[in-house]
C-alpha cells in the first residue's frame, strides 16, 4: 500500500523526524489563507501516489498567498501519470543548499533492510542509478539486531561530512528504521532530504510503501489507505476474501493458490494469450467465492474468455464445479469458460459440469491453448 507525501510526513512527524510544517487543500481557494499561515512564502505540491512529480510541474514555489492560490489552481486536477490531481500539500519553501538522498527498503533476497543514501539526491535519483549506482552507499541492516550504530555513522559521515550533519543523520535513519519496522513498510524515502541552512538537514519529502499483508496490525495506516490506489474490482475482491489483481489482457483467470495463479498467467502469456486479471480463490473451498470471482472477472468488458484451472487439494473440485453452476444460473455469462479441474472430489465435480454440458479439461496444456484459441 502507498500513501501520499502529508500522510507520510504526519508519520515522520510522530516519529521525530524533521518536517516542515503543512496544510492539505483540494480547492484552491483555500490555498492563500493557507500559505498566509505558513509565511507567505511556500511550496505547493501535487499528491499522488506516484513518483516524479518535480520534473511532471507538480510541485511549484509561490512568492505570496496570492501566488500560492494561482499554482494551487494550476495544479489541482493536473493529470500526473495517469493520476489527478485531488489535494495539494502546502509547506514554508524552505531554501535548498544540497539535496540528499536517504532510503531505506525492504530487500527479500538478503532478509534485510537496506539503507540507501547518497549525497547526490533529488529529482535525478533515478537516472543516477541507472548512469553511476556506486555513487549510492548501501548499507544492509540484520533485522535481527538491529542497527549498528557505530557502523551506520561511519557510512553517514562519508556522505554528510560535517559531524552536526552526521549527527543528524544518524538520528533521523534511526527513526526511519524504527518507523520502518513498527509499521511494517516496504520502503521508507526522504528526497530530498535537504540542507536547508549549513547546520540543519529537512525531509521535504517522504514516501512510505507498506506490506500489505501487515496492514490488519495498522489500523492507524490502514486508515491512510487511498481508494484511487486500489481498481472498485480490486476492493470488492477483497470483501469476498478473493485475492485479485487488474491486469491489461482479456483472458480472465480463477485459480486456486496463489502460486498457481502466477504460474497459469505464465502459461496463458507462453500460448499467446494476454491475462485479465490475477485470481486466487484460496485454498478453502466455497461456491459462493467462485461465484464471485465470475461476477468480478465479468465487469471487465475486455474480458473474451475465462480459464478456470484448480488443482485441488484442500480446494474440492466438486466445491468449485458448484460455483461455477450457480454463477451461470444466476448470471448470463456470455464468454467461452474453459476449465480445467483436477484433484480432490474431481470425479463428482466433472460429473456435475458434464452434466450442464460444460467440457472439462485435465491437461493444463489443452485448456490454455483452448481459452486463448477461443
Ligand atoms: P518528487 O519530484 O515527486 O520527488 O517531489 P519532491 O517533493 O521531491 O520535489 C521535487 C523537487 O522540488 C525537489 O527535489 C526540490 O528540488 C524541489 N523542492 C521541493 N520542496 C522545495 C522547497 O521547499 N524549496 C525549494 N527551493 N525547492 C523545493
Ligand atoms: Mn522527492
């Protein structure tokens, strides 16, 4: 799950960590009342939930109230990779003497979090990945442990220098890394993380991704869940206790397992198809979760053909063929169904379709190559 820069700055803010103060606004005439509060002098920045937003022109300095009421207009409803603009994020403009870089995420082939930084951040972070990776230090930390102290200020003082900067650093990572942990996250960003005057060092922005599978501990970050994040389809999915994800083509999928799930879109992709959607019904067998998932994978006008392919363990096949039953009782589907159903009780759940005249499969191979040849 992501969050948008206030909320994550609100988190900062309860963690200790230096921020700027803000106002939020979605209607721009609330925008020079708002910078009046802050000094006149303010930075107005688009929120959504994607990166970039310098170089796109959503984020802009205003002179006065008046100037921040102008960008403020300009900026909300402005369309930002595919996402508008609903809420702006006023702060002071702070003046920027060097910006840093200062990252900390979740690195699941070490099992650690690892600290990024670098003295070169800003807007170009990504490029100088890509064109000098070894300008960005990376610091692993053992989950199990803990942060080094001694050792996280040794690598801080490479990148900061002066020791009231490293201090500083080294106070705000570990507050970074204890926000990281209570919350769960995936990613926790500072850039810049800017040298506002010689001696003081700001995060005038903050990105925080978190796990979703974490989030029923959160109810504080749960809170902050965004609904432009998740597709309708995504959400009511989730109600039903389905795990689904939107994706481009038009061949629905319902599988059970969520590793089976990404292998059949591999297989789909590797005959020529195109996935819908990714859709795993759980392992628990229930008819009503079929149904569902039909109903779901059906909204998408894109969808031509939907592959039903269960391998039934805890799943029963006789569970799921009752699904696919009361879903063409109850809904007038109009696509080709391939499916394809073995495992657990399969003889009595391919008795059932056999006998509403579905075709059903026992070779993967022939079920894919049938649904996307349909
Ligand atoms: P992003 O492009 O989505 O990462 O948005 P940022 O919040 O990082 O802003 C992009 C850039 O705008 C920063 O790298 C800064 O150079 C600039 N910027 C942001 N806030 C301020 C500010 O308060 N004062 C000044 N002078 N520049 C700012
Ligand atoms: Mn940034």
């Amino acid at each position: 799950m992501k969050i948008h820069e206030y909320q994550a700055k609100e988190l900062f803010g309860a963690y200790g960590i230096a921020i700027t103060d803000q106002a939020v606004i979605s209607d721009a005439s609330e925008a020079s009342a708002a910078a009046e509060r802050l000094g006149g002098t303010v930075v107005v920045k688009a929120q959504v939930l994607v990166g970039g937003r310098g170089k796109a022109g959503g984020v802009k300095l205003a002179d006065n109230p008046a100037d921040a009421a102008e960008k403020a207009k300009a900026i909300l409803g402005m369309d930002i990779k595919g996402e508008t603009v609903e809420k702006v994020l006023i702060a002071p403009a702070a003046d920027i003497l060097k910006e840093y870089y200062v990252g900390l995420i979740m690195d699941r082939a070490s099992k650690k979090i690892i600290l990024m930084v670098t003295k070169e951040g800003g807007v170009e972070i990504e490029e100088l990945a890509v064109t000098d990776p070894d300008k960005i230090i990376k610091f692993p930390i053992d989950i199990a442990t803990g942060i080094d102290e001694d050792a996280l200020r040794s690598v801080l003082t490479d990148v900061f220098e002066k020791p009231g900067l490293v201090e500083q650093a080294t106070d705000t990572v570990k507050k970074m890394y204890t926000l990281f942990v209570e919350k769960d996250a995936s990613l926790v960003e500072i850039n810049p993380y800017a040298l506002v005057d010689e001696t003081t060092l700001m995060a005038l922005d903050a990105k925080m991704n978190f796990d979703d599978n974490a989030l029923y501990k959160h109810d504080d970050v749960d809170g902050m869940k965004n609904p432009e994040e998740y597709s309708q389809d995504e959400i009511d999915a989730k109600k039903f206790g389905l795990s689904f994800v939107s994706m481009d083509g038009d061949i629905g999928c319902i599988v059970n397992g969520a590793g089976l799930a990404m292998a059949t879109m591999d297989i789909v992709k590797l005959f020529g198809g195109d996935p819908a959607n990714f859709l795993d019904v759980g392992g628990s067998s229930n008819p009503e979760k079929v149904l569902n998932a039909i109903e779901i994978i059906l909204r998408n006008r894109k969808v031509r053909a939907i592959l039903i392919n269960i391998f039934g363990g805890i799943t029963r096949c006789d569970d799921i063929a009752k699904g696919i039953i009361m879903a063409t009782d109850q809904i007038d589907i109009k696509v080709p169904m391939v499916i394809r159903l073995v495992g657990t009780n399969q003889e009595e759940g391919r008795a059932m379709l056999e006998e509403k005249g579905f075709d059903v499969a026992d070779d993967l191979s022939d079920a894919v190559r049938k649904v996307v040849a349909s």
